[in-house]
C-alpha cells in the first residue's frame, strides 16, 4: 500500500480539517510514503488550525476550500484543483468529508435524512464528476490500473452494513440517517480504513466466521505439508554424507588433545593464526622477479589443472557481440543466445546463465610470462528450463584504446544450482587482439572445455603431526596481478579442508594491503584423524576486497591440493615423506 500512495503524483483528500480526513494527510506526510502533491480541502481553511500546521510544515501540502454540498463550490475547487495538477492530472481522490445526523425512529425527520443524504451519498458523486477530467488525464499516462495512474476511494463505515449491525447492534446505534447514507457505498468485500492512528497501511478486510475459520484450517494443513517436506529434506541432505561410528581419543605431546565421535570437524587451536619465520626457506625457494622464472618455480599439476568437465557434455554454440567505442574507450559486451546446451541427466533440463570475464595478460608475450588479471566481471540473467536460452544482457566496462589487444574476453556458460554448486556447460574464449570492433561485432561459437587462467602464484606450507594428527597449513606469500587502473585494495587467503566430499572447516588469513608480492606468513591449523587424512583435500581461495566498500569482495582465483586412493599431489606426498617438518612450494593461483 504504501508503496502504491509513493508512485502518487497527485492525491486529493476532502474533508481534512479534522478526524478521520486529518489522520490521512497526516499519515501520508509522515509515513515515509507521500505523493507528490496533497490537496487537502476543507469547508472553513482559516479554522483548520492542525491542518495549517501540517501545511507550514510539509509544503507538499496545499489546502483549498470546498463546501461539498455546494455545486458551485465544488466547480470552483475543480478550477483550482486544475491548476495545481495542470498537465500531470489528478491519480486519487479520497471522498472522506461527511456528516453524522444522530436520530432515531422517534426523532427522525425528512429533512434530516436528505441532510445526510446530500452530504454523505450525493456529494461524493459530485465531486468524483467534477473531478473526473482530471482522473482522466492522469490514467492517460501509464499502464495497468492503480493509484499510480487514477483511483476513487469512497469512505464508509461499518455502520452502513445491514448483514454486521442488525438486531441488538442495530439497538445500540439508532442513528438512522447516518447509516441509510453510508449504506449507499457500502459492499460487503469492500476494503476500508478503521484506524489511521499508527499507519496508512493498516488495512482490514471483513470475513463471516465461517470463511475465516476456512482460511485457518486451510493455512494449518499448508503448515503440516511444508514441515513435512522440510523434514524429508534435512533427511536427504544428511543421509548424503557417512557419519562416522568410532570414537577416537587421542592424547599427544604435539599439541591437546581432540575427540571424535560419529562426524570429526576441524578444530581451530588457540595457536591457529600464529606468525611464523620462513625466511630462509622462503628464500631459497622463492621465484626471481622476472616472469622467465616463473615456470621452474611452479608445480605441474597445477599447470595442468581444468575445470572438473567431462568432454562428452559440452555441446551447444554462444552468440555475442562485441564493440569498442574509441571516443568514450569503453568495451561493450553483449550476450544473445546460446543453442542446443546440455541438459542435466537427472533433471532432463537446464537453468543456464553465462558469466562474463575480462582476463587481462600481463605481458603481451604470454609464452614469457602467463600471469592474468581480471579486470571486470558480470552475470547474465538466469533462464529457467531452455536448452536455447536468448540472454540479451549488455555490459560495458571503460578500457584504453592500447589495452584492448591484451584483452581476452571468456564467456562461461553455466546451470544454475540453489546451493552454489552451478554446472559447467562450457566455454568460449575471445582474444580482442585480432579482431576489428570499430562497429558491433556478432560472433557464434561452440563451446569448448574450460580451461583456468594463471592470476598469480602463492608460497605454501604444509606440515603434518602424525602423533597430534594435526595438519598446519602455511600461507608464507602471495603473487598477484594488478591492472593499473584499479584503486587501492586488501587480499586474504581463506583455506578449506574438505574429506569425504564434506567441507569440515575454513579458516582465513589477516588482511594485508595488496603489493606485488604481499607477505602472511601465518599458519592455520586443522586436527584431522587418520582416517580424513588418507583422503582429504586442501583448497587455498584468494579474495581481494576494497577497504573503502564494505561489499566489494571478490575472487580472485583458487589453488586445489587433492589426496585420494588413486593420486596424490606432490607437495602432499613431500610433506608425508618429511613428517613434522614444514615443507613449502608455490603454486598457481588459476580461476
């Protein structure tokens, strides 16, 4: 409600000096959801002091004088009306103004009834008639219907009911020319205002008991399912995971003592973020300067490391467009459609969206140095169930002229999942250093497999404590990409541990202030059993964020050490070979 009143241009209310006419203006002004223009009326304006003040107060507010039982003054309220809507029109009027004439069945006379009748039945018709150009100019101006193109609202009361005050009620209220009037508005559904005293908002819709205690029955067994289909939905998300039956206890001169009994989570120790000293192995291990050294420094099997995707499920082709607007160097990117995707094999369909990446190169030569930035980064909308899905969504982003041949721009198309868990549809990569965009260029592609960019490197420890069965994971360095163009930023490390396909824990790093090469040395430590240690994964997820905003997080890319029965990652295989000592290599930081 209140936001339909917010959308209002122009709202007329009658009858505004005092009561029930007073409290709406009042709430309008106050409650956060005014029109544009209040036009209170009021049959003696010098006498209206609360409403004097309003006005003084709010200059929204203005008051001009209608006696609603006279044609002539209602034709001149019209005119003035007129003239302060002008083009805009008038959206709503509020007919409020009326009279209450209290008589019963002995003291009731012609006269009496037809002043009530005149006031609180015929007059509302006159002014909604006078008016009524207005309303219609104001309709002319939008779509749908709504306060935020034209409305009448007719005031009433529950008195002019016969269904809710007949027999005794009738008895308590004998005043008869007052309800016979407000019966001529009255509809048994209708919606009207009983309180204005906390909010304009405050609407009641009237039932017979009957149907209320429908409406309660109904909503108590839609409760009953929905508790049920959430229990059956906490069962099947916990029986996917194996619960652990022994209890272990174990009792070390390596560190306290943990217990585990059905499910083993990692524990933080009072000592988890401690400043360590690698200065010596951080300098023998430690890459040169130069991009030439890179290479030698880095693991392979990080080199080697794509996305988890079968090549049997990516099929389908993306089209786009892409265009380089010199005069404002901006890029503008915009995704169309997509043909012929993978659908799921459980679901046979799919929710694809596509997630839009800018990856910078470093240097122009990337057989030298393969190092990326990620300059910008945007989501399409999502489309439920379409296998060709039309995108339509346009991105810019502002980007000099002699930066566009370093830029490649990667589409990756994904099905959406409520738990974050999106599939990979596919890929498709676009290098700008060879194509012409001095006006809309459309493309097509297949897409491919995804394969990860390079966005930095990262010096890592590992240390484990058979006796404590205690794993420290060492963030001793950081290297990261920075395009120039962007603001001052914060990078921290968040490490989560996960066995069994189960996340146990994440622990994260301090902030540092973003260089080059950004030094932690800081150690996190996980109490994992043996029975998680034989196969368990470490992933290293690297943020950056802006200290000036407080919702600028982003990822800037991952590092995935794996442990199973069939492989084993060579960092975890040195550190198992060199029990209790830390063991420290870098690795690629890939997203």
């Amino acid at each position: 409600m209140s936001r339909a009143f917010k959308n209002c241009s122009n709202l007329m209310v009658t009858g505004a000096s005092r009561g029930l006419g007073l409290q709406i203006v009042e709430s309008l002004v106050t409650g956060g959801f005014s029109p544009g223009k209040i036009i209170a009326t009021a049959r003696d304006p010098d006498g209206a002091k609360e409403l004097q003040r309003l006005a003084d107060e709010y200059q929204n507010i203005h008051i001009i004088k209608l006696d609603v039982i006279s044609q002539e003054s209602i034709e001149r309220a019209a005119s003035e009306v007129e003239q302060l809507v002008q083009e805009e029109g008038l959206n709503c009027l509020i007919n409020n103004a009326g009279i209450n004439v209290v008589a019963n069945l002995e003291t009731v006379t012609a006269d009496k009834m037809l002043e009530n009748f005149h006031t609180n039945s015929v007059a509302p018709l006159m002014i909604t008639k006078a008016m009524l150009p207005l309303l219609k100019r104001a309709a002319a101006k939008g779509t749908g219907m709504g306060i935020h193109r034209a409305a009448v609202i007719n005031m009433t009361s529950l008195l002019g009911s016969v269904e809710l005050y007949w027999g005794d009620r009738a008895n308590t209220f004998k005043w008869y020319p007052y309800r016979t009037s407000k019966s001529c508005t009255w509809k048994t559904d209708m919606v009207f205002f009983p309180t204005l005293i906390l909010s304009f908002g405050e609407i009641q819709l009237l039932f017979s008991e009957e149907v209320e205690y429908s409406i309660l029955s109904i909503s108590a067994v839609l409760f009953l399912i929905a508790f049920c289909l959430l229990t059956w939905l906490i069962y099947r998300y916990c029986a996917r995971f194996p619960v652990l039956q022994t209890a272990v206890n174990i009792l070390s001169a390596d560190g306290p003592s943990a217990k585990s009994g059905g499910f083993q989570y990692a524990t933080q120790t009072q000592n988890s973020k401690t400043e360590v000293h690698y200065e010596e192995l951080s300098h023998r291990v430690s890459p040169g300067t130069s991009c030439t050294n890179l290479g030698s420094s880095l693991d392979q099997d990080s080199m080697a490391a794509i996305l988890d995707v079968e090549e049997d499920h990516i099929q389908g082709s993306l089209r786009f467009s892409l265009f380089y607007d010199q005069l404002q160097s901006r890029l503008v990117v915009t995704v169309l459609d997509a043909q012929d995707l993978a659908v799921r094999d459980f679901s046979h369909s799919v929710d694809p969206f596509v997630w839009v990446r800018l990856i910078w190169a470093e240097s122009e030569d990337e057989e030298q140095c393969p190092l990326h930035s990620v300059l910008d980064e945007w989501q399409t909308r999502l489309v439920k169930k379409s296998s060709c899905p039309v995108f339509g969504d346009q991105f810019s982003c502002s980007l000099a002229e002699e930066e566009v041949s370093r830029v490649t721009v990667r589409f990756e198309v994904r099905d959406f999942d409520k738990y974050s868990r999106h599939g990979i549809l596919g890929e498709a990569r676009v290098p700008l250093n060879s194509l012409k965009m001095s006006y809309p260029l459309e493309l097509r592609q297949d897409l491919q497999v995804p394969k990860k960019d390079m966005v930095g490197e990262a010096l890592l420890s590992l240390k484990y404590l058979p006796t404590s069965q205690r794993l420290e994971v060492g963030v001793l360095k950081i290297r990261t990409v920075c395009h120039s163009n962007k603001t001052e930023r914060a990078i921290y490390a968040r490490i989560s541990i996960i066995c069994n396909q189960c996340k146990l824990r994440h622990q994260r790093t301090t902030q540092k202030m973003c260089w080059e090469v950004t030094v932690f040395n800081e150690v996190l430590t996980f109490v994992l059993p043996d029975q998680h240690i034989r196969e368990c994964s470490i992933i290293v997820s690297v943020f950056e964020l802006q200290p000036s905003k407080k919702s600028s997080k982003r990822l800037i890319g991952n590092i995935h050490l794996k442990k199973d029965k069939s492989s084993e990652n060579e960092h975890w295989k040195l550190m198992m070979q060199s029990l209790r000592q830390p063991i420290a290599k870098w690795h690629l930081i890939l997203i």
